[in-house]
C-alpha cells in the first residue's frame, strides 16, 4: 500500500475546517474525474485505537486512515469530512446530539489532523435520512447518478450490502461488475481485494462500499490513475429516500446502514446480481445449481482477423466487458493487410487472457482450425471479428449449456447495418424464449425461417460448444460455405441442444459482396454441402424427408441465381437434378 506522508504541527478550531456542500462535492468530483475517500466517525475511531462493529482495531489500516486524512484534496482525490462544523441545525435531533457527544470525545483530534485548505463532504452518500430540510435530495441523487451514468463501474462491497439490488440507484450505467467481499474485518484481506480490483479495474469507474477498507482502496486505485468513489451508505439512503421514510427503516433482504450486526437478513437471489459478480475475495460463495453458474470452467474464444481495422476494436472491446471473466481470447490474424495485427498485439498487451497467432493468408477455416488447435478451454465459441456481442453473452450461453446438460447452446442474433450505422433488431426481448432439443429436433429447424432459425442454424458463432465435440471435425479450406459444410457434423456429435431465443450477438451488415467468379463457387458449396449432408444423414438412420425437401428448396433457388449471374453451365447442371427428381422417382 501507498501513502503519503504529511507532517502537521498547527492547530486550528472546529469552525475553520470548511467542508464544500453536498452539491458542491460532486459537482467538483464530476468536472475533474476525482476519486473520493469519504471520512465518518467510525474512521476517527478506528485511528484512535477503537474498534467499530464492522471492522476491528487494525493498526496498519489506522495508520493508512491518518495518512490519507491528512493528504489535501485536489483535482485527483477529494477528501470528506461530516459536513458538521457548523450549522447542525440542518440536521434532525438524532443526528446533532450524536455528533455533539462525538465533538466531546474528538475535539481536540480534528483541530490538530484536519489542517486542509478543504474537504468535501462526506455526507454526498447520506443525501437524505438525516436532513431536516430534504427538499434537496432529489437533486443531490440525479448529481450521484451522474457520476456513472453511460460508464461501466466495478462495485467493490460487502457480501451483504447488495448495492442496487430492487432499485434502480445504477440503473443508468452501461455496465455493473461487482467484486464481493466480508462484510466483517475487510482489510484483513486487503491484498488479494487489490488484486482482484486490478485484474477487472481497465475502463471502469471503482465504486467501492466497503467501511473503512474503501478509504485505502480508494487512495491506492487513485495514485495507480483509476478513478474510484468510496460511497458507502448510498444504497440505504436511496432505499428511504423512495420510500420517503423519515427514519432508519431496517431492510430486510440486505445491509442496511447502521444496522451494523446485520441480523435477521434474508438475502433474496437475484439473477442480473449473480451475473455482475466477477470475483469473490474472503468468502464462501453458495450457488444455486438451478439457478446460478459456476465461472471456474474457461471458454476459448476464437477470433478469425481479417482485414477489419475499422471493426476489430468493436469486437475486442465487446469481449473484453463480458460479466463471465474466466474465457481467453484467441485472435488468429489470418495474414491481414492493414492494421488488423498491429490492433491484435496491441489489446494482447493490455489482458493477459488475450494471445494472438499470425499465419500466412489461407482463409477463414484454415483460421478456425488454427484456433481450436490452440484453445485451452473447456469449451469454444466463435465471434466474427467485424461483429460484436452483449456483455452477457458468454454468461448466457455458459448458463443455458450448464443448467440444461447440453453439449451446445445456442442463442440468436441482431444486425448491425453499418452504412446506415443503425441497428436491425429482428429479435426482442419479448420473443424471449429457452428450449432444449433432441439432435434431429434441431436438425429438422434448418428451414425454420421464424425467428431466423434458418441462419441461427448454420453460422459459426452464436454457440458454445464443448471441447471435446471438434476431435475429428475440422472446417474445410479453401472452401465457401464453410460453416453450412461443418456445423451440422458438430450438432451430430452432441447429445442435447439448448436453446435461448436472444439477440445477444450483432451481425455486421456490410455492401462487400461476391465476384463473379466467387458467387459461382458460392452457389456450387450450398449445393454440394446439401448433397453431402443428405448423404450422411441417411448413412447414419435419420428420417431425411425434411432435409430431402430442403435440398430440394435449394436447388431451386441456386438454379435461379446461377441463371441470373449468367452462370449457364451451372444453371444447366442444377437444371438437369431438378428434372431427375420432378419426373423420375423410383417407381414413377
């Protein structure tokens, strides 16, 4: 841990330390992208060899509490003191006859410590409960809200606290991650909390809740140039604030502030909770089998790249916000051009999850087959590298294979139309739905055109898979077509399918089209995939009469493209099967 160290010899009285108003406070911690380290009496407690419910006396951390209480706020961190020292009308009887009885006891500390120019307030997180006039607090939580709105945040908190849970205090940030820990004596586990903090911090903004713990955290995160807020009490300030209580109502499903002992909670599961957790520090972390996913199995990623400098970062940072953290990223650069490669090593510098594999040109199952080799993971999935996914991608997937005992799962998928840069949702939310099915069930939805099932079917990505299903199936070079030739071998292999009707994964939309020659072999691949897969599927025992009936489809519409490309050869040959099978079936 770092601090810095301030010697301080003069003395000044309780009314010269100015605290900013509450307003002030975040006004200021919003224009300059400060952190915050908020102190309250347990703090001066804790420096002062006392013990507070939630954390014992810990000399190291009392020390750390005095130095950072004597760092003078800037544009990098705002330090916070009670707005108390002067006015205590503004607050309700409880709260001036407390701090009355705490002056008593501390007086003679903060006119020695507390020597900065200013301080911000601690009470930004106590907005409401203990003011007379709360006219204001309105006001105070659409600033608070502020703070994170549109920006991913990693809450760092306590196993009971539940930040958020049954209110829409973070309804406005972009994403929530969260890093849980002991409610109880926190610090103890300071080091591996750091570590974790670091392994999810890149791109996110700290909101930490976490006593007197959050204090140093929020000062060491800061001298390392992240930005992080310690804004413990927030959560049950907002709670009484909605239900406009005039007193400290006890919560009963999770911490509520100064209910200190956290007695008589029932901690209620909540799905989109259990997914923002992407770490556990100090604690056992009981899952739910039905309902909740263990993340301590990897999934290997495999990003075939290229050519796509405009679209890769899209991509990369797409994955990289994913909730479910335990995946690597495998990023075959398939002999690109342009900055494809350069953007590959640049984002493998920054995680550590990210390897990257560079191969002369060959094509994109030569970059697929590459991938799968050099997976490490339980499972594989495949994402395009000019599209881009949801952050509950993985987490959804994994969730869906796991709970239902499938070998695959699937989901949907959106477009991205990017000429018009405008998105095509084809899939909403309420079209949601998840269904398990038999191999041939899922085999027979190849010409489902409701919900896009014909092409959910055959595109590489939108699935996981286990590992152990490509031994023995690779996806053909130098071939179009090449998931219509592969993906259905994999489903073949499989015992169950689970299904889960969303549109978690967008599809690039692009003018790039076909040559001349390239749409000929194009219309040659759909029918000689067809043609093979009948075949196997009828080697195998299958009823073949739905896949008899879409080879049929097929040819007919690849005789009317290969006829409008001017492609007679093969409009002539596609001409003379379907003549076949009208007019000479056995037996006719």
């Amino acid at each position: 841990m770092q601090y810095l160290r301030c010697c301080v010899t003069k003395k000044r009285s309780l009314s010269d330390i100015k605290v900013r108003p509450i307003l002030d406070s975040l006004h200021y911690i919003q224009e300059h992208g400060a952190s915050v380290v908020r102190f309250g009496d347990g703090e001066i407690d804790l420096i002062n060899g006392r013990g507070i419910p939630y954390q014992d006396h810990d000399e190291q951390l009392a020390r750390a509490l005095k130095l950072i209480l004597q760092v003078p706020s800037s544009e990098e961190l705002v330090v916070c003191l009670p707005d108390v020292f002067q006015h205590l009308e503004r607050y309700n009887r409880n709260a001036q006859v407390f701090w009355a009885s705490h002056f008593e006891r501390y007086r003679d500390f903060y006119e020695k410590e507390c020597q900065s120019e200013w301080y911000g307030s601690t009470f930004l997180s106590r907005p409401y409960i203990d003011l007379q006039d709360k006219s204001l607090s309105d006001v105070y939580f659409s600033a608070i809200k502020g703070l994170w709105q549109g920006r991913d945040i990693l809450i760092v908190e306590g196993e009971t606290s539940r930040s958020g849970v049954g209110n829409d205090l973070f309804a406005g940030a972009q994403s929530v991650s969260r890093i849980v820990c002991p409610s109880h004596n926190a610090f103890a586990n300071y080091d591996e909390i750091m570590e974790r903090l670091l392994e999810h911090v890149e791109g996110k903004l700290v909101i930490l809740m976490l006593g007197p713990t959050a204090k140093v955290l929020a000062y060491d995160l800061m001298k390392r140039g992240y930005q992080a807020i310690d804004l413990g009490h927030i959560d049950s300030e907002y709670e009484w604030y909605q239900m406009k209580a005039s007193h400290k109502v006890k919560l009963a499903h999770k911490h509520t502030a100064e209910h200190n002992y956290d007695e008589q909670i029932v901690l209620q599961d909540d799905a989109d909770y259990n997914r923002q957790v992407v770490a556990t520090v100090g604690i056992e972390w009981e899952k739910k089998e039905e309902e909740l996913v263990s993340q301590s199995e990897m999934i290997s990623v495999i990003v075939p790249v290229y050519n796509v400098e405009s679209y890769l970062r899209r991509c990369l940072d797409s994955l990289l916000k994913q909730t479910y953290t335990d995946f690597e990223l495998v990023l075959v650069n398939d002999g690109s051009t342009d900055r494809s490669a350069e953007i590959c090593e640049e984002y493998a510098r920054k995680d550590v999850r990210i390897r990257v594999f560079h191969q002369e040109n060959a094509g994109p199952s030569a970059a697929r087959n590459h991938g799968v080799e050099q997976t490490r993971g339980r499972y594989i999935t495949f994402v395009d590298s000019d599209d881009f996914v949801e952050d509950y991608y993985l987490y959804e997937l994994h969730r869906a294979l796991v709970e239902n005992k499938a070998d695959i799962s699937i989901c949907n998928f959106n477009s991205f139309n990017e000429e018009r840069q405008s998105f095509l949702f084809s899939i909403t939310s309420e079209m949601y739905f998840e269904k398990t099915y038999t191999v041939e069930e899922w085999l027979n939805q190849e010409n489902t055109a409701r919900y896009n099932l014909y092409l959910t079917f055959t595109f590489s990505p939108l699935k996981l898979f286990k590992r152990e299903l490509f031994d023995g199936v690779y996806f053909p070079v130098g071939r179009l077509r090449e998931d219509d030739a592969t993906i259905y071998k994999l489903y073949l292999k499989a015992s169950k399918i689970a299904f889960i009707n969303q549109g978690s994964y967008y599809y690039s939309q692009r003018s790039e089209g076909l040559s001349r020659s390239g749409m000929l072999e194009d219309i040659a691949s759909m029918i000689s995939n067809a043609e093979e897969r009948l075949a196997l599927l009828a080697t195998l025992g299958y009823d073949v009469t739905e896949h008899r009936d879409s080879y049929i489809k097929r040819l007919k519409k690849c005789q009317a493209d290969s006829l409008r490309a001017g492609q007679i050869g093969l409009y002539r040959q596609l001409s003379t099967k379907l003549d076949l099978i009208e007019h000479y079936q056995k037996g006719e």
